[in-house]
C-alpha cells in the first residue's frame, strides 16, 4: 500500500460504520449487504434479482442515504426510450443575440448511484443504452461522447416470476453486470424483526458514511490487494473448466452450454480483493473466491436444456467446480 496507513486504516474503518448504516434499515440480509459493497468497491455494477417484497429497492436507497452521493431512480416500464434515460437536445434561445441553439439536456444516468427498477420491463434499445454507459462509463447522443461522473454504479433489479411482457437480458449483456445477486426470503426471526420495525412509528434515520472522493480512493486500494501467483492460476483453472469443450469436469460437459469468458475471471480476481479489503486484509484467500464465485459466475454460466428441465441451475455447476478444481497447496 502507497498511501500513508493511519490514513488507510481511518478510511478501512467506514466500511463497517457504512455495512452498519444499511442494516439500520435492512434486516438479515447480510451476504447480499456485502456482496453490494464489494461491487461498489471494485467498480462494476449489480444485478439483483428476487421476488416483489423484499427490499430490493429498499437496500439501493439505502445505500445511497449512507453514501453523499447524487441518486436516481429510473422505473423501467415498456415505453421507455433511450432518450428518457441518456438525455436528449432542446432548442434554447440566447436571449441577448436572439440566436437560437441546441442544449444537451442531461438525463437520470448523470448520477453517482442509478437504480434501474425493473430492468427487463424496457426493450433491448434503452437496455442497450444503459448498458453503454455501464461499461464505457459515458454516453453518445448525436455524435457527441459525455463522460459520467465517478464513481458511477448502476443497480438494476428484476422479477423472476412474472415474466409476461419482458425483456429479458441477453447472455452477453448479463455479462456486462459485475455480479448477479439472488435475493431470498428472510428467516422466520428476521421476518418478525421487518414486521415490528416497519409497522409503528419510528423509522431508521441514515446519515452519510463516504463521499465520493473517499470511494474512488478505496476503488483505488482494492486494485494495490495483493493475490499470489497461485490463486490466480486457480482462478484461471476454474474459468477454464467452465468451459464444456475443455473443461475436465464430468459435471459441466454434462449440463453447461456454454462456460465463462476471461471476465469472469477479472471479476472474481477483483471481487475477492475488495471482499479481502472489506474485512481488513491486503491479500486475497481462498475464502474470498469461494464467496464470490457464486455471483460471479451465477450469470456467466449458460446451462444446457437438460439442466433446465432437470432443475440444475448454475449455482450447483459453480459449487460441482469448486469442489473438482485442483486448489493450490498451502494455507492460501
């Protein structure tokens, strides 16, 4: 680490005080509080999927009351154009000359936090447009590129179930999304701690943790993790072996169609760094990849029609991979 540590150590410090703020409004929850986080601190954008009623756009609110960052909320609805979301040009009048000009009028993607609500409800051509801005971090209208201020972290959510009049994200768009989180219900204590905090009268006031200029530098310390030589060559192996042509893993030439790309692997790489960084440690273990293999890989592993009809989903194929991959010897 470059920077001077009682400085690092003071910054490290929020990131409790910012997992704490969340769960003042959130119950339970916490795998998916942390896995939010360590996208935020590694720089890429989320997908999170779960049924109506459970706080999906509760928790992005949430984290933006406890960042001091600038938030918006696009509902993604059938009708909505790229031009709702990017921004478009009005005709403006100089008062003085009487000229007359074209003003880019900058749409809701100019913020730090976007929540894209329902992503699969817009058709391909906004999703396209959301999805530029997600990887080029600017956008393009009539001929002209506009950079988005940083940190810029998108989270969209869906609905698995009702299915009727979507749009599905296609395999090559999913992968655009750092991770792909899996909300699920509550326990039964959890549940009756939402029902007595969400019915009387008091609610949870969240203040600002972290500023944009203290989450750019903690995106920058993630990158400065140290991971050894052979944990990367595992994370490698198991991207590989998701792979039904070379893959040696009886498993996934059985029910996978098609295995991850080299992304997959940058972000289980990065992901694990920040989850590393987020408990207070500078190197990378395999604890760390093992959490973050499952939404990282969860969209990246296209599952066969067998695997469909049989109900073996790409979580099981992750956790058959991690449990048939060489892992390195050493305590790592």
């Amino acid at each position: 680490m470059n920077q001077p540590s009682i400085a690092i150590d003071k910054l490290l410090n929020k990131l409790p005080q910012l997992k704490s703020a969340i769960q003042k409004v959130i119950v339970g929850q916490d795998n998916i509080i942390e896995e939010i986080v360590v996208s935020l601190l590694a720089g890429g954008h989320c997908l999170l999927e779960g049924v109506p009623g459970l706080a999906k756009t509760l928790m992005v609110r949430t984290l933006a009351d406890a960042l001091d960052l600038p938030f918006r909320r696009i509902q993604f609805t059938p009708d909505l154009m790229p031009t709702d979301i990017v921004g478009t040009e009005v005709l403006e009048e100089d008062h003085a000359t009487g000229k007359r000009f074209f003003k880019f009028n900058k749409g809701p993607l100019f913020a730090n936090i976007v929540l894209a609500d329902e992503i699969n409800r817009t058709p391909p051509k906004t999703q396209a447009a959301l999805l530029e801005a997600m990887q080029e971090f600017s956008v393009t209208y009539g001929g002209q590129t506009y950079p988005l201020d940083r940190p810029f972290f998108i989270l969209a959510t869906q609905n698995p179930i009702e299915q009727a009049g979507t749009y599905p994200l296609p395999e090559a768009q999913l992968d655009r999304f750092l991770l792909y989180i899996k909300i699920g219900y509550p326990s039964a204590e959890e549940e009756v701690q939402i029902l007595s905090n969400t019915t009387g009268t008091r609610q949870a006031k969240v203040e600002p943790v972290l500023g944009a200029a203290e989450i750019i530098q903690l995106q920058s310390l993630v990158r400065e993790v140290s991971i050894s030589e052979e944990l990367v060559h595992f994370v490698a192996l198991l991207v590989r072996a998701t792979r039904p042509d070379t893959s040696t893993v009886p498993y996934i030439k059985e029910w996978v169609r098609w295995g991850a790309g080299p992304r997959a692997g940058q972000a289980l790489i990065l992901t694990a760094k920040a989850r590393a960084l987020s408990h207070g440690r500078y190197a990378v273990t395999m604890e760390d990849l093992h959490a973050m293999a499952f939404p990282v890989l969860r969209h990246r592993l296209l599952m066969n029609f067998r695997a469909e009809a049989e109900g073996i989903t790409s979580d099981m194929a992750t956790a058959e991979l991690l449990r048939s991959v060489e892992r390195p010897k050493g305590n790592l």
